[in-house]
C-alpha cells in the first residue's frame, strides 16, 4: 500500500475525516475548482498529520508528494451509494 493510499484509508475509518471526503465528493458543493483541490489538498494534510499523532503513520515515511498525491485520490474517489 503507497502512503497516500493509506492516508486514503485512513480517512474512511475516521469519521469526521470521512464526513469531510464526501462533502468533497459531492457535486456543487464547491463554487470552483480551485476551492476543491484545497479543500482535498488540505484534508491530506491533515489527515497525515492526525495519523501521525495518534501514531499510525511516522512523518519520515511520508512527503509533500504523499500529501499531493493523496489530495488527486480525493478529487477521484466516489462515494459508495
């Protein structure tokens, strides 16, 4: 599993994560494109940094890439119906 597929992951067993990437998921939700990649780009991170305090990631193991390709994995996740 790559790092971002674990941060991918991770968000779908944590609720308030997982609140956040449907909301994300959602058409119309946001009023451009620029204001849903940073709201992808700010749930990888915060994401990473929450796995990484509760201990279920290392900080070494991951980079900004990590965190980049993690938020394009939420800009194409769908949500299950």
């Amino acid at each position: 599993m790559t790092g971002e597929d674990h941060i991918l992951a991770w968000v779908t067993s944590s609720k308030p994560h997982y609140d956040r990437l449907l909301r994300i998921a959602k058409p119309g939700n946001f009023h451009s494109d620029i204001n849903r990649a940073h709201a992808c780009t700010m749930l990888a991170a915060n994401a990473l940094q929450a796995m990484v305090k509760c201990n279920d990631a290392y900080k070494s193991d991951h980079d900004a890439g990590t965190v980049l390709r993690a938020a394009v994995l939420f800009s194409e996740w769908e949500a299950p119906e």
